[in-house]
C-alpha cells in the first residue's frame, strides 16, 4: 500500500527520502537549502528526542517555509500530556493553528512503529495509538494573521 502512495507523490513532484535523522537534517545535502510546507512528526518517541524542543526547532529555524506547518501527532493522555506540546512550541515562535483528534482509520496502511532505539528488542513493533491528536503548528506571526482574519 505504502508504494502506491509513494509513487503518486512522486507523480506530484514530491521528493522522498528515508533515513533521514530529524536532529541532522538541516544538514543533509539534499535538504539543507529546502524549504518545507509541511514537517511530520507522528509519534515521537522521547528517548530519541533530548529534549521536546528538538521537535520545535527544526521548523522554528531555517527548515519551515514561510506559510509552513509543523504537525506533531501524539499521545494526549498522561504522562504524555506532560510534554505541553503548544507551550513549548510558543517559546520557539510558533503557534497553535489547529489540535485535530487523530483516527489511525484515516490513514489506510498506516502502521504505527516503535522507534529503534539500541538494545530496545521491541523496535519495528507496532503499539497502542490510544487518545491522541495531532497539533498543527505555524509560524507566530501567521497564526497572528490568521487569527485577526477571523475575527
């Protein structure tokens, strides 16, 4: 299923790439000059991330184009509800556009994967999505208009 998919968004001029490591890839050769409408991340897993920030500066910095989202789909029961997604994007210039309750029934042939993480032996093992959303992010100064056209 995944290949179809891939093969559209290439049809579409997308560019796909795997392997990337989200903490290195405003230096990737392909990328490093790229702008993105959209930056991913489902499920990040917080022993890969040092710090949630590393999610928030990717976009923050040089990577996210000027109308661009940051859409971060995670866990919204606790103990994940501890990661204050939308304050700490706020620290880092980006604002809270839309919070949309995640359904894995949207997203047919979606399979959820634990992250590798070394000596983790249930790595590339699906796990419960449970309550989650996935928060959509833009630039402050966007969110700012957008707000003040819908006023």
């Amino acid at each position: 299923m995944a290949e179809v998919y891939l093969e559209e968004l290439g049809k579409l001029g997308s560019k796909v790439l795997h392997g990337v490591d989200a903490h290195t890839m405003a230096k990737h050769p392909d990328l490093s000059f790229m702008k993105f409408d959209r930056i991913v991340f489902n499920f990040p897993h917080s022993r890969l991330v040092s710090s949630e920030h590393d999610l928030f500066q990717i976009g923050a910095g040089e990577m996210l184009s000027s109308n661009g989202e940051i859409h971060v789909t995670h866990k919204t029961a606790y103990p994940f509800s501890l990661w204050r997604l939308e304050e700490l994007a706020s620290e880092v210039g980006l604002s809270l556009l839309e919070k949309a309750i995640f359904y894995k029934s949207d997203y047919p042939g979606y399979d959820n994967k634990r992250a590798y993480i070394w000596r983790d032996k249930t790595c590339n093992s699906t796990f419960p999505v449970g309550e989650c959303s996935t928060f959509k992010f833009v630039l402050l100064e966007i969110g700012r208009l957008l707000l003040q056209e819908n006023i």
